[in-house]
C-alpha cells in the first residue's frame, strides 16, 4: 500500500502577509485549508498512511487534523525544531532531512510513498504515477510539467533522455541557462532505499541536493509527464489567482460550500442582506454571519470568510475578505485580499491599519 509524505515544514516567507500567523498549508480557499483538499484527494486514491513534517506555528495543522479520522486516514505528525535558550524553536530539516528524520526514527517508509508539497491542489491520477514508477523500477520518480521558458526560475528544472530517465537537475536556473522547460511540481516518489543517500540528522533538501546527487550516480531516476492541474500557491499573486479561478467554478472538484440562493450567489447561515437594497454580481460566496449593509456593492469573483460585516455604501470587486473583517462604510476594496491585520493587493503590496497614505479602510468585525 503506497504511503504519503506532505511537506509541511515550510515558513511561506513568499506569500507573506498570508503567513503571518498561519502555516502555508493552512492558508484558506472557499474557506477550507489547502493541505485539507491534498489529504482528501490522497484519501480518494486510497492512500491511508499520511505523514506531515511540521514547524512553523504547527499546532495549527495539527488541532485542524488530528488522527486523520474525519477524512478516513491515518495522519501523524514530525515536529522539526530545536531548543534555544529554553525556548523551542522551529527549524526545518529540509524536505530530505525531514524524510530520512522520520525513517531513524520508526523506519516508516517501508513502501512507495508518493511526496506531496502542502501548498498545491492537484488532481493527479495517483494510481497511474504509483504503476509507471514500478514498471520502470525507480527508485525515484519526479512528475513534471511543461512551463514557460520565462517562469523556468522559479521551479526545479529537470533534464532526461528519451526514455524519461534523468540526467541533470537544475534548481531555479535563469531562463538563458535552463537546459528544458521542464518542471519539477514536487510531486514525488520514492522507494525506501532512496533516503540511504540523505545524511543523518543535517538540514538537506530534495530538490537541490538529493537529486543532483542521484542525477550524478546514475541512479534508476525518472521524470514523468503528465496531464493534471497543478495549483501552486508559490506567491500572493498565485493565491488571488487561484481564488478567482475556483470561484468562477473552473477548478474541479472545488465546490461551493452553502445554499445558492440565486445564480452564483451562495450564502452560509444567519447572513444579514436585504437583497433589494444591495447589489450583489456572481460569482460571490458569502460566508456565515455576515452582515451586508444597505448601498453596498459586491461585484465577483467575491468571498467573504464568516462574520464579516460590510458597512454602507462600501464597495467589493474581485476580493477575499478572511474571517471577521469589516469594510468601513463607503469604502472601495478592488482585486484585494483582507483581513482584519492586513489588506494585501494582487501584486503582494501590503498594507496595515494606521499606514499613512492609505485610502484602504476597514477593521476587526469583532470589536
């Protein structure tokens, strides 16, 4: 039974603000966490057995999860951090180092377990990844997917033969150097003798250092091409853009949560709107109890997480508001994600309360 590895650890410096208080995996789309969407797609292909490295504010994946019962898997959890002058500090081992961790510690990964980053949605036939990595009898599998020769500096590049056994490896390379377009998606698999190569207890990453490493050795080493979506959460202007495309409903299996109440307005409980003194365009989500004054205009794609209240005359476009955010009235909030901290655009500008200069208005809904 092929078991799974979700990558966790991460502090998500590049989607800052979002991370502040939240690790990257916990960052919310139509209110549910990213990392719950993988587990769930893991559960659909009967993968039972999850490991999660965590660090950076953990027990925040872990009081959501749990055991794993809800979703009908088994989830435990490494924790990577160190002690600093009495105080418990999270460090992070690398995405290797957290692997070969685990594997000292209970030698866990005694099957094929496919290796999941916490920040993307996918849709990946699983089952046919797992069959094609053991017909070529790899010890380690990459699934890639072709980018723009532009974007190559943002992902691990991967170089093979004609067959799809690797040769090169190449970790964020200028668009003029990258040897293909290639790319890594961090979507993995590995056999257990695969993690003999990481060293024991030293930060040590897999796509860096562990695969250079095999590239060199001439190691049974595949990438595979397949077609899937890949959402990746890399940066806040991926996340705005990954909200727009579900709420537009072009995302599958990324449905809707509450009643619609009209064509693309849905709504969760105890909402407070008077629908003839608002105007509200599809596609919005309004979460619940959520207070709409009269005047107000939400134009979608539109979320609004629950106990948010927009005052009178404000005005929404194309925005997420997380929990418990309040719009001031009269207030214009256009392509924007909010909270009660923080107000970021879609290019990762970010703004917070008492910034001079700032037209943006708006506050804590709960106080």
């Amino acid at each position: 039974m092929t078991k799974a590895m979700i990558l966790a650890a991460g502090q998500g410096t590049r989607v800052r603000p979002l991370t502040k208080q939240l690790p990257k995996p916990m960052i919310p789309i139509l209110g549910k966490p990213v990392l719950e969407y993988i587990i769930e797609h893991l559960a659909r292909y009967g993968v039972r057995d999850i490991m999660i490295n965590v660090a950076h504010c953990h027990w925040k994946i872990e009081n959501y999860f749990g055991n794993g019962h809800r979703w009908n898997v088994n989830i435990g959890y490494s924790f990577e951090g160190v002690r600093e002058h009495g105080e418990i500090i999270p460090k992070p081992m690398g995405s290797a180092g957290g692997m070969r961790r685990i594997q000292d510690h209970s030698g866990f990964f005694d099957d094929t377990t496919i290796v999941l980053c916490g920040d993307a949605i996918i849709d990946l036939d699983i089952q046919a990844a797992v069959f094609e990595h053991k017909t070529k009898k790899a010890v380690a599998s990459v699934v890639g997917l072709d980018v723009p020769r532009d974007q190559v500096n943002n992902y691990g590049i991967v170089v093979s033969d004609n067959d799809g056994r690797i040769t090169r490896f190449q970790e964020k390379p200028k668009p003029e150097d990258a040897l293909s377009t290639l790319a890594s998606t961090g979507i993995y698999l590995f056999e257990p003798h695969a993690l003999e190569l990481v060293p024991k207890n030293q930060v040590f990453d897999i796509g860096s250092e562990l695969f250079p490493l095999m590239a060199n050795q001439g190691l049974p080493f595949y990438v595979q091409k397949r077609h899937f979506n890949w959402i990746d959460i890399g940066r806040v202007t991926d996340y705005w853009a990954v909200c727009m495309r579900v709420l537009r409903g072009e995302v599958a299996q990324m449905d809707m949560p509450g009643t619609e109440i009209r064509p693309g307005v849905w709504v969760g409980l105890n909402t407070k709107v008077d629908w003839d003194k608002v105007k509200v365009t599809g596609p919005v989500y309004i979460g619940s109890g959520v207070s709409v004054e009269d005047g107000a205009t939400i134009e979608g794609p539109a979320w609004l997480g629950h106990g948010c209240v927009v005052r009178k005359n404000a005005r929404l476009t194309r925005s997420i508001l997380f929990d418990y955010t309040r719009l001031s009235e009269g207030a214009v909030f256009e392509d924007l994600i909010a909270s009660p901290q923080y107000v970021v655009d879609r290019h990762g500008r970010t703004t917070y309360p008492g910034d001079e200069g700032s037209t943006l208005r708006w506050g804590d809904a709960r106080a």
